[in-house]
C-alpha cells in the first residue's frame, strides 16, 4: 500500500516540477530580454544626449527658403514693388516726402520721435475737426438742412477699420520666417562651423561698428529709405550697365582674392576652409 502512494506522489509531483522549470527557463530568457532592452534604451538616450555636439561641428539650416522669396510670397510685396519702381508718382512722392520731412525734422531740428508724432497728431485733429464743424455749420445755417450729418461718418459708413486676422498671420509668418534665417545664419557664424564664414562676418561687424561712427542710426535708416525710393527704379532703369558694371567688380574681386589666397600657406586654407569655399565656386 505503501508504494503505490508513494507511486502516486511521485507521478504527481513531475508536472509540477516541470511547471517550475519551465517558468524558471521563461523568466531567465525574458530577464535576457529585458536587459538587453535596457541596454539599448541607455545608448540610445547617451546617443540623443551627445547628439547637440555633434550637431555643433556641421551646422543645420531649419528654413531652406531664401530671403527673396520669402519677402515675394507676401501678400504684400506687389504693392511694395509698386510703390518702389514709382508706378503711382504721387504716392510714391507722398511717401518719399513724408520720409524726407521726418528726417530732416527728427535730425536737423531737434524734434524727438514723440513730439513729432503728437505734432503730427495734433495737426491731424485739427484739420478734421475744422472741417467737420465747417461742413456742418455750412449745411445747417447757409443751406438750411438742420439735419446735416457729420461728413465722416456719412463718408466712411460701413467701413471697417479693424485689422483682421487673415490680414495679420501672414505678415507674422513671413517675419518668422525672416526671423529664423537670420537664427540660422548666426548660428553658422557663431559656431564657427565655416571658419571663412565666420572671418567674413567678423570683417562685415568691423565695417558696420566704423559705419555706425560716422553715422547716427536716424541717417542710417534714412538712407536706407533713400535706397529703397531710388535704387529700384534706377537698376529698372540701366539693368543692365549696373550689371555690366557688377559683373566686372565681381570679377576683378575674385581675381585679387584668388590671388592672395594663394600666398597662404596650405594650412591656413584647410584651417579657414577657403580651398573647399574656392572649390565651391569653380
């Protein structure tokens, strides 16, 4: 009796010892697994965290658009052209007028961009409030109509002076476009990535700090006022002696540059990258 309950037993003990074998040769593969995942997990996070440096060594340009078409994709810029190449004179000349005034009275008389604007505002004022109590007097006690209405708002009935949204997002589109160029350019520069182009930036800084010596940044702006008012219709104008003219300034440029950096030594050029920027260009 005894051996057959030990018999038993014995039978019944092998599926539950196989049981745990099996669940013990699971948990081991599984626990490879799990660590294997983790090891793969932590060297793709020590990737990503190392990722920012090697960034830094080749520099990355979000926005592939340049500054020309961006500035043409606004809805704006058709009027700007227009009013650049003096296509109304009229407008064109207030514009050009109401800019010269500016300066000259901001510069040369001493007025501050406030007062200015209060003047401007005053003298706006009165005009309209002159004419507005002129046009109805003139109806209520020479023409007899006590009922004359004001003539703005008689004139302007309907119109909706407010900014709309559809108006407002593009310009803010295209500034941040504008905006991120610049962030990409400095950061090229900055990082000094291109050694010829940081050098060359570091020679537009200098000129700009000798410039702004000479200049107050009032003339500065003015005068690229004065650029925008002159030079378009001018290059319309005489294309193509401005091009000719360019194309020969370019090329004696290019032949003096050539030239000096051939003087310097092999490794200045690999330093500067100016052999790959020479290579770039032929």
């Amino acid at each position: 009796m005894s051996d057959t309950s030990d018999y038993v037993a014995t039978e019944s003990s092998t599926p539950v010892t196989d049981a745990v074998n099996h669940a013990e040769d699971v948990y081991e593969s599984r626990k490879a697994e799990v660590k294997e995942a983790v090891n793969e997990t932590v060297d793709a996070v020590a990737e990503a965290v190392r990722a920012p440096v090697v960034a830094a060594e080749t520099p990355v340009f979000t926005n592939s658009r340049s500054v020309k078409s961006i500035i043409e994709s606004n809805p704006l810029y058709p009027q700007l052209k227009a009013l650049a190449l003096w296509r109304d004179p009229v407008k064109t000349g207030l514009f050009f007028g109401i800019a010269t005034c500016s300066y000259i009275l901001l510069h040369w008389l001493d007025y501050t961009v406030l007062s200015l604007f209060a003047y401007l505002l005053f003298a706006l004022l009165a005009v309209c409030f002159a004419y507005s109590s002129f046009v109805v007097i003139r109806g209520t006690w020479l023409r007899g109509a006590p009922n004359t209405e004001n003539p703005f708002v008689a004139n302007f009935r309907g119109y909706n002076f407010h900014i709309s949204k559809e108006e407002v997002v593009p310009q803010v589109d295209t500034a941040l476009e504008l905006a991120n160029v610049a962030i990409d350019k400095f950061v090229a520069v900055f990082f000094c990535t291109n050694k010829f182009l940081s050098l060359k930036y570091l020679a537009y800084f200098y000129v700009a700090a000798i410039v702004g010596q000479w200049f107050s940044g009032l003339t500065i702006a003015y005068l690229a006022a004065l650029a925008f008012f002159v030079w378009p219709r001018l290059y319309e104008e005489k294309k193509r002696e401005i091009d000719n003219g360019v194309e020969t300034l370019n090329r004696e440029y290019q032949k003096y540059t050539d030239l000096a950096i051939s003087k310097l030594p092999p490794q200045v050029k690999q330093f500067t990258g100016l052999s790959e920027a020479k290579k770039k260009r032929m």
